[in-house]
C-alpha cells in the first residue's frame, strides 16, 4: 500500500502538466509572428515595398562601391546601388534604386559623381542645378564624375618633395640667397655708417666728389640769387623811371601828342595844296596867283616839316630804348 502511493507520488512529479505546452507554442508563435512583423516592418522602412525606379551608372571604377551604398542628393539618400557589374566593353555598370518619390529630384541635366576622400568611405552623389528641366527617366544611364583625393596624392607628394628640395638649396650658406642677404647686410651697415646711404651707394672717392658738387652747385645758387635781386632791383628802378607820372613815358607821350598835332597840320596843308593844285589845273588865267600861293603853301610845308623834324629829334633824345632814328613822314 504504501508502495502504490510511493509511485503515484513520483509520476505525478515527472509528467508535466497538460497547459505548458501549448503555452510553450503558442510563445514560440509569437515570437516568430514578431520577427517576421519586425522583418516586414525593416523591409517597409528600408523601402522594399515602395515602387522604385532604376538608374544605371557608368564609371572605369568602381573601387570602394558596394551593393547597399546610398545614392545622396543635398546631403540625403534617395537611392540605393542594388547591383554592380562589368558590361562588355569593360566598364562598371552600377544599377540603384531609387523610389518614386524622391526620383523628382533627378533631371536630365543632373550630373553624378564618384567621391573618394582621404579620410571616409567612397560617396555616391547627385546634382541637379536646374530643377525645370525634364525627369530623369526610369532606366537612365548616365556617367559617373570620378573624383579621387588619394590619386593625387603621390604628385602632392612629389610636389612637397621638390619644394623641400627647393627651400633646402636656397637656405644653404653658398646659396645665392643667402650671399644676397650678406651682401644687403654689408650695404645696410655701410648705410648707417658716417657717409650714410650715398657712401653706401657711390663709395668713399665718390661721395665727396658728389659732396664737392653740391657744394659747388649751392654757392652757384647763391651767387644767381644775388644777380636775379640786382636784376630785379634794376628793373624796378626803370620801372620807376618809365612809368612815373614825371618819367620818361609822360615825356614821351607828351611829344607824341605834339607830333600828332603837327600832322594834323601838316595834313591840313597838304589839302590845301591839293585844293590849290586842282585849281590850278582849271584855272589858267590865275596862274600867277596860283603860283604865289603854291609858294607861300610850299614854305608853310616845309616850316612844318622842320617843326616836326625837331619834335621827332626832341623824341628820340627824350625816348632812351630807340635804335631807329629815321622818322618816315607820310
């Protein structure tokens, strides 16, 4: 009896009871409906389900691209490279998904390029400066702009290199540079010396010749300084002489006014000879009358004529700058 309870005792410890396991499955169906509803949502988030277009690119190569890479436009992704492979002519053909709705950002005139810096992974990227211009059609091929930072790298390399070489040869102490400064030094210092910078320039023997010079040149000055105040003392008094109310011009002017009168006169006669003459030449009955006067005319002419005679002497004398002292009478 005791025997009997002992076995029943033991297998009711040993099987288990009737509601774990379905609860076992029905946690395990769970965490599978879960994976496959996380899997399902990363394929929706990752865009699997959207409706994509397709872009081929073209490049020589396509080191550092791998399937999965991102295909940015200002800095945000708007395709995926789905695959890569060779086309027949040897070129790179890489094939990138881009969705519908962000295939509006890609023109005909954008242009794509392939990125490898020094420092990062390889960038695919798209530019489009004209936004009116016509879509981008599904299943475009299209280059790729290659742009590798490390490819220049050996000729900057190289460049730093000759440079190095360069500023080595010109800090060298034989270097030409380096006998310029020397030789700038050695000016600089004979500069702030007691001849200073002309002694520099011209040396001793010709600094004190050109110093002898300028000596010379400045008593010159002095001397055609002194000349231009007598000079100028000299005009000044001629000024005075000339030009005064009691000078030589008022004298001058004075018997020009007397010789114009005079020719005034002398014009007048002449008139009156040519009046007479005239007469004469209608009249010979009165020839003798006519002769009478053309006498006493003729003496009255020439009584003038002295008279202007003596004024233009009187001028010439009064007048100190005349060369000519021929007076031509009309």
């Amino acid at each position: 009896m005791g025997n009997r309870v002992d076995e029943m005792a033991a297998a009711d410890e040993v099987s288990p009871p009737r509601g774990i396991e379905r609860r076992a499955r029905a946690l395990l169906a769970l965490l599978a409906l879960l994976l496959v509803a996380a899997a399902l949502y990363l394929m929706h988030a990752r865009g699997v389900f959207e409706p994509t277009q397709r872009l081929i690119l073209v490049t020589d190569d396509a080191e550092g691209v791998t399937v999965g890479m991102d295909l940015t436009f200002s800095g945000f992704a708007i395709g995926r490279v789905r695959r890569i492979g060779l086309a027949d002519d040897g070129s790179v053909r890489i094939e990138v998904d881009v969705p519908r709705r962000d295939a509006r950002w890609l023109r005909e005139v954008s242009v794509f390029t392939l990125e490898r810096g020094l420092v990062g992974g390889t960038k695919l990227r798209a530019f489009t400066g004209v936004m009116d211009s016509p879509p981008l059609p599904d299943g475009a091929v299209r280059p790729v702009l290659r742009g590798d930072a490390l490819a220049d790298l050996p000729r900057v390399v190289n460049t730093a290199r000759e440079l190095v070489e360069q500023l080595k040869a010109m800090t060298a102490p034989e270097a030409p540079v380096n006998a310029s400064l020397r030789e700038l030094r050695e000016l600089l210092a004979r500069a702030n010396g007691p001849g200073g910078a002309l002694q520099a320039v011209l040396g001793e023997t010709d600094r004190r010749r050109v110093t002898v010079l300028l000596e010379d040149s400045r008593r010159v000055l002095a001397g055609v300084q002194g000349v231009l105040q007598r000079v100028e003392a000299v005009v000044q008094r001629a000024d005075e002489r000339l030009l005064a109310p009691e000078g030589v011009a008022g004298d001058a002017q004075a018997a020009l006014r007397e010789a114009r009168a005079l020719l005034e006169d002398l014009r007048g006669s002449l008139r009156r000879v040519d009046g007479v003459l005239d007469e004469a030449h209608g009249v010979a009955r009165n020839v003798r009358a006519a002769t009478v006067d053309l006498d006493a005319l003729r003496a009255e002419v020439e009584v003038t004529l002295r008279r202007v005679d003596a004024l233009m002497l009187d001028v010439q004398r009064r007048w100190p700058f005349a060369r000519d002292v021929e007076v031509h009478l009309p």
